[in-house]
C-alpha cells in the first residue's frame, strides 16, 4: 500500500519532490501507485487548491486499495465528511479542525478521480480550499475569510466576497473602477472602529482581515480632496483621544480567535521591568539589526508601539494589528486565524524580543568545561557568565534563570552536573492514572455478570480497530466511539474450541461501472457491527444463520446504554447496554395451497421459505472468501475474521428497523458528577524536581562508559529570576490522544520559592477545551495596585478571591525586593467596569471567539 499525506504548510525549497515523483511514476506500472504519483507532483508544481477529505474514511480508503474488492467490508462506499460539518443543513465547517486527525487534503485532480469513482453522501458540497502563497511558506486556507466590500459613495450596496487575493484589485473589478483611479481602503470592525489599510497591495492574510469585517473603497475627488477624512460611518480610534484613563488599564481587540495572544499580552505589559524599559524608550538604544536570529528590530518595535499606545491612558482599547501582522511574518505558524496556545506564542515573543535587544552584536564561541567535581558555585558562576557574553538583554536581566541539571549513568554511576539557563518552568500537573471514559455495552444477558468481553472501536459501520486486552488506554481517543462486547456468559473452558466473529451487516445494492458500463452488485454498510464468540464445531453456514438470527433476536429484546466509568489506565471496563432491532421471522415467498401435515409439507415450506440474510465469510484483510461453507461444511478461518450477513433492500426495508437500533439507555454511571480535583502549586514544582530516568529517543552518551545511557535525571532550581514566570502543562498531547487537564491548581498570592519571595502580578486563563477554548487574563496595575480583568478589550475589576480558578495556565511572580510601591491609590469603586462608556459600547458578551465572528455581520 502506498500512500501520500499531503501537508498543510508546504515549503517551496521541497518542490524539487516533484521531479523525483514524476520520476517513479514513469517507472512503476501500478496504475494507482502511477496516479498517486502524479498527483504528489502536481502538489509542487501547482499551487491552485485542495479538497478536505475526512480523515477515518480516507484510511478506510487506502485499506481497501490494497485488495480492490467490490464487496470487502472496507470499501469505503461514498465520499462521506459528515464528521467535518458543524450541522447539514448549512454545511458549516467545524471549528478548529486538526489536519491528518480530522481531515487530510488532497490534490484536485485526486479528488475528481475519487469523486467519479465513489460519488458524494448526500449531495455534500466538495470542500474546495485554496492554496495560498505566502512570503516564506505555502498554506492551504482550510478556513477562507468572508468579509464585505462597498464603496464609500454607496454604503447600501454591500458585496459578500471570499478570497485570498489582493483586496485592491479584486475591489476594483467588483465595483468596476476605473483604471488609474486613485482610491484608499477602510477597514471597519464589529466594534464600529475604523482603520486605514495604508498597504492596499496586500493579501487578506497579511492585512490581518477576519471574517465579518467590512472593507470599505473610496475614490479621490476630481478637485484633488477625498470625499470625508474619514467615512462619518463610525467611531475612530483617533476619536478617543480624549480618554483619560488609568495607564494601562486598555483592553485589546480580537482579530479572529487572537485572544490567546491578547492574554500573553496582557500579562506582559502587567510586568513592571519590561513594560517600564519600553516606556522610557530605552530599548531605541539596543535594537539589534544585524543579528542573524532576530527579527531586525520589527517584533521589538512592534510590541513597544502597542505597549505604548496600552498606557497612553487615551484608549480604551487598541488594535494590535500591525503586531499580530510581524508575529504572523516571522512565525508561519500564527498566521492566519486559528486558535493557538498562549504559552507558545509568549516562548515565541520573550525569544523574539531577546535577539531583537541582544546587546551582543558578535557571538564568540564558548567551549563548555564539565564540572570535574569542583564546587557547584563555581561551575554555576561559570555557567552564568558565559550565557551573559553571548546573551545579553533585558529579557536575560527581566526573565532568566539558572537550572541544576544532575545525571546519573545506571552502569558506571558517573555524576555529570551542568547549569542551564531557562526562562520559564513548564511544571506537570500530578494527576490520577484512572481515565474517565464513555462507552457502549452490548450485553448478552443484562442480568448476568459478564465473563469475556472485547473493546473495540467502531466508526462508518464497521469496526475500525479491535483492541487486544493487554493494549492500553492511551491509543484510544476521547471522540472515538468505543464499544464493549460481552462475548459468552460462559468460560472459554465450559464451550469448548471459539472463535470469535466480527459481524458486518451489508445491504446488497446495484451500481453500473463506470469503466464497462455494465452493471454490477456491490454491497454497502450498516448498522452497528457486532462480535460474537462462536463455538467451531458451528461454523457451518445453516448453523451460523440460526446463531445470527438467535443473536439478533436477543439483542432486539435486550436495551441499551451508554456508561461513563473511571477506568484503570491499563484496561477496558465499562457498563451499559447497546440494542439492535432486526425483524426475526422468516417470510414465506408465497402462499401455497393446503397441504396435509406430512414430511412432504414440510420440505415444501422449507422450500418456499425465503431466508431474511445470506452469509458471506471474509478473511482478514476484508476478501470475500466466496463458496466457503457452500455445502453446508463448516468455514475454515485462519486469523481473525468477520462474518458479513447481506440483506436484500426489500426484506431489510421490512425486518430491520435503523430507528430502533439506535436507541440507548444510559447507565446510572452516566448521572455520577466528576470531582474536581485541587493539587497545590507546590507539589507540582516538586513533580518537576523529581529524579526520572530519560526516555529510549533522548539518550544520554556517557563519557566513561564511552555509550549513551538511560541515565536518571534531576533538575533543581539554583537561582531564579526577577520575575518568575511558571507555565502549568494542562495539556496533554501523545501520538493516540489530546487532553487538558482541568484540575485546580490552588497558587498562592505570596510565594516562597528557594528561599525568595515574589507577589503574583499576572496569570493567563484558559477556559474551555482544546478546540473551542477561550483566553483572558487577569493582571495587577503597577501605579495602582489594583486588580484587573482583561477580556479581550473588556476589561473590569477584579478581586484577589476571584484569581484562583481551573482556568490559570500562566503564573507571573515577581520578586518582593524588586518592587515598586504603587504610586497611585486604588480606585475608590472597584465594582464598576473602569471605563464606562467603552463597556456600554460594547454590548454583547463573548464567551468563545467564535461568537464575535458570528456577531460581527448583525452589527454592520
């Protein structure tokens, strides 16, 4: 099986693939590995779209390629990404989609041969997104951005445009402007503000545009003046000039799901030592442009223009779109408008403002010396000194500190001691190793105490993976639908020689080959799929039709239910019950005339007697395995197969009822409420300094044993900086499943860390889950002491009792003896929104960034 996933970022320096591609595809006759070949080609070649493919039916795809057989249970029936779409009827894309977990991308012309080939579920609409060419990367726009276009002559007659290409021209060809007309773009935000696009040679992405945003034309007059200075359509930034607030005290503008940037933010300009270096311009004197890892001074000059105009005291809130513009040109992976970690984007920003002030112009190099067994302050001092001749600003000065790393060879027990230096402490949060998961169990008999049991994972009809008992728990992911079947209530040991049966129930269907043109029979998936321990001896086809239609029979009669239950992480347990509803009675064919209770009746109505299903035996990788059992002898299965029960459309549309077999009862385990777990941030600063031995793909190589080592390892914190910034790992990501751990993690307002003390001044909060979270900030005013809560550009008061929560990601301490008493005294009414006539502007409450999108049209 050959196969290719093609990425959402490709580089253009790869594009020479294409040739080797072309290459192998002239060489190989597979005709399928030949037009896989070429398509991966024309990825480099061309940069026009691609075509969102669900990513589960897609590897249903690339399993039945290997076999081509029309009535294998892995063909994958009809083009279907009905788990991509918020709801049917509009086809809206889900938010925070995941590529190569949610969806893959495809070439167009793969997609038209898939389509031709397989066809489309419900007339779903293809997922055709453009190819976007950026200055140093290439991306597929899976989310495009839809805004408005009017001119300011005629404000009424508004243009919803979707599009990743120079505004400008598209603007001009929409409103048909004359060639050589000198024009000038607005752009106007759901907040009624209204800013000038002064670069109107720019692409959406890079002029920072999201959706439900209005871009407005207007054209300079014959006599030399523009029709206003500015449109009289909205409130102007410029217009609050007048504002005298406290400094600082500003909230930010969300440009699409940037709240995790507005967050760092926040807690940035909350801290007294940078935020007084940028105001003082003292950074004007140590911008560093020659510094082959900086930014040329832009990210620096970015942020000190944003910091500024946040304590200027003339804003009530401000617009960070040139900031998040260089963030986006410098880091590819924060353009556009997904939601991203906060976390990521302050490493990014705290590196980026380093090298952009590095007051080193010319790095030397620095042979490291091992420790040797001198004292640890000598070696510490050394350490120090040396990061400080090759790193050297007021982000080393505001932020680092030093590690003590200790290693230790499991054969020779040779110690190894080094200092590093760090900016941040990413601690882990302690938590049980019991999971909480949902499943369904089919029971046999929901009375009795199950005896054997299997999990697996089932999705599109079929089951996409059976587990083995001694799997872990880990590779099964939250959104998987998990099923738990018990498969005899009684021992292996009482029945005898078993074997266990995945069974596929099929629907025979016609369809008329496309290469022929002749018609054909194929079969295609439905219901929910069942496991069942068959004795061998029974293997035959009549007496696997009389198990089958016992079993479903029993499962008719039996309810459902879905159960929510802590898990050992090492197992699979679960409660509930899962229904089917199939019609048992054989049907007569027709009616025939009286006959006397003789065998000879009975062989006639055995005759005329039409069977409900036919019995296909499949082997392992999903091949009909055709006359096996024909006569009546028993099947013969050599690995772990499956049973297809293929029903005719009319006796399916007459015995089978889908409604019914949907239907659950949930477990009294479901209506459990989950306990809120509290762990102190001390323990958690413990868990880091905890011995641990090195993972197999991070070896360390042992000078003495002269090989790398699975040595043990322990960090320490040896001297810690002026303002300490811990980062609380709530998220989980391993290669089976994504996780945020919502513990409490009760930190305290006064630290006591190695002996020095520091004041909370600042914490990011995540609420929400990993796709459709949300970031705000709370942050303490350097002049006033006062506490603040910043959400977005709302910003409230906020008391110390409210800043503990199960949403605090980032912590900000800084150290007691460095700070400076507040100047001004706090504000006498704390229970009031500091800025009052921006709070009643902003009327509506945003709880997740999407909703600002769907806002913003119904304010325009």
């Amino acid at each position: 099986m050959y196969s290719f996933v093609l990425t959402n970022s490709i580089k253009k320096e790869t594009r020479h693939l294409a040739v080797i591609c072309q290459s192998l595809a002239a060489q190989i006759k597979d005709p399928l590995l030949q037009l896989w070949l070429c398509h991966y080609s024309i990825l480099f070649l061309t940069n026009t779209c691609r075509y969102l493919v669900e990513r589960r039916w897609y590897e249903q795809w690339k399993e039945y390629v290997v076999t081509g057989d029309q009535n294998s249970s892995s063909f994958p029936g009809q083009i279907d990404n009905t788990e991509l779409f918020e709801e049917l009827d509009s086809y809206h894309l889900k938010e925070r989609l995941v590529e190569n977990e949610d969806f893959v991308l495809i070439p167009a012309e793969a997609w038209r041969n898939l389509l031709a080939w397989y066809g489309m579920v419900d007339d779903q609409p293809a997922l055709e997104r453009k190819v976007v060419d950026l200055p140093s990367t290439v991306k597929v726009e899976v989310y495009p951005v839809e805004i408005f276009l009017c001119l300011h002559s005629n404000m009424e007659n508004v243009v919803t445009a979707q599009f990743s290409h120079t505004i400008q021209k598209v603007m001009m060809k929409q409103f048909e402007v004359v060639e050589g007309a000198e024009t000038r773009l607005w752009m106007k935000s759901s907040d009624t503000c209204c800013e000038r696009l002064r670069n109107v040679h720019v692409n959406v992405l890079d002029s920072c545009l999201i959706s439900g945003m209005t871009v407005i034309m207007e054209m300079r007059n014959a006599d030399g003046t523009w029709p206003s200075s500015r449109p009289q359509i909205m409130n102007s930034v410029e217009e609050q000039e007048s504002y005298r607030g406290q400094p600082g005290v500003c909230g930010l503008t969300n440009l699409g799901n940037t709240c995790f940037m507005n967050s760092a933010l926040q807690c940035l300009s909350n801290t007294p030592p940078l935020t007084e270096y940028f105001l003082r311009s003292a950074y004007l004197e140590e911008l560093n442009f020659t510094n082959p890892l900086g930014m040329k001074g832009e990210i620096a000059e970015a942020y000190a223009d944003v910091t500024k105009q946040m304590w200027s005291e003339r804003h009530y809130s401000v617009v960070p779109r040139l900031f998040k513009t260089k963030v986006g040109h410098f880091a590819s992976q924060f353009l556009g408008y997904q939601q991203h970690d906060s976390q990521e984007l302050l490493s990014f920003l705290l590196d980026g403002l380093h090298e952009d002030l590095n007051r080193v112009k010319n790095k030397e190099y620095i042979e490291l010396r091992d420790a040797d067994g001198r004292p640890d302050q000598e070696v510490a001092e050394e350490a120090w000194h040396n990061h400080r001749r090759r790193n050297n600003s007021v982000i080393v000065d505001t932020f680092h500190g030093l590690f003590k790393s200790t290693l230790v060879c499991p054969e020779c027990r040779k110690v190894s001691v080094t200092f590093d230096p760090f900016c941040y402490l990413s601690v882990p949060l302690p938590f049980s190793k019991d999971r909480v998961m949902e499943v369904f169990f089919v029971s046999l008999d929901p009375v009795a105490k199950p005896v054997q049991m299997v999990v697996a994972d089932v999705f599109n009809h079929r089951f996409y993976k059976i587990y083995h008992a001694d799997e872990s728990l880990s590779c099964i992911l939250d959104r998987d639908d998990i099923f738990v079947y018990e498969l005899s209530s009684r021992s292996v040991e009482e029945e005898g020689d078993e074997v266990v049966l995945a069974l596929y129930l099929r629907e025979r269907s016609q369809y008329r080959d496309s290469g022929s043109g002749s018609s054909s029979c194929g079969t295609s998936l439905f219901g929910h799929p069942l496991l069942m321990a068959v004795p061998r001896v029974q293997c035959s086809r009549n007496a696997l039709y009389h198990l089958f239609l016992q079993r479903l029979d029993s499962a008719s009669a039996s309810c459902s239910a879905e159960a929510s239950a802590g898990v050992p992480t090492n197992s699979q347990q679960g409660a509930g019950l899962q229904q089917q509803q199939p019609c048992e009675t054989e049907v007569e064919e027709e009616k025939g005339e009286c006959l006397p209770q003789t065998n000879e009746r009975k062989g006639y109505q055995a005759r005329c007697r039409k069977l409900l299903f036919s019995i296909q035996a499949v082997n392992s990788n999903g091949t009909t395995e055709r006359g096996m059992g024909e006569d009546g002898s028993a099947f013969s299965f050599s690995s772990q197969p499956y049973v297809a029960i293929d029903w005719d459309p009319d006796m399916k549309k007459k015995c089978y009822n889908e409604n019914e077999a949907e239907k659950y009862v949930k477990h009294q385990s479901m209506e459990v409420p989950h306990q809120q777990t509290t762990v102190q941030l001390q323990e958690c600063i413990e868990l880091f300094t905890t011995v641990e031995i090195l993972e197999e793909e991070n070896p360390w190589y042992c000078p003495i044993c002269k090989k790398h080592q699975l040595a043990t390892k322990k960090l320490d914190l040896w001297s810690l900086p002026e303002v300490l910034i811990i980062h609380l790992k709530r998220f989980s990501y391993t290669k089976y499943s994504r996780e945020k751990l919502d513990i409490i993690v009760d930190f305290p307002l006064r630290l006591v860390i190695s002996c020095l003390r520091y004041d909370l001044i600042a914490v990011s909060n995540h609420y929400g889950g990993l796709r459709d979270g949300h970031y705000t900030s709370y942050a303490r005013n350097k002049d006033n002491g006062q506490w603040y809560y910043f959400d977005d550009n709302k910003v409230t008061y906020a008391r110390e009792e409210q800043i503990v929560t199960n949403a605090a990601y980032l912590l900000f301490y800084h150290r007691q003896d460095k700070i400076r008493q507040p100047t001004l005294l706090p504000p006498s009414d704390s229970s009031s929104s500091p800025a009052q006539p921006y709070a009643r502007q902003t009327t509506y409450s945003k709880i997740m960034d999407i909703n600002m999108i769907l806002v913003t049209p119904l304010l325009l």
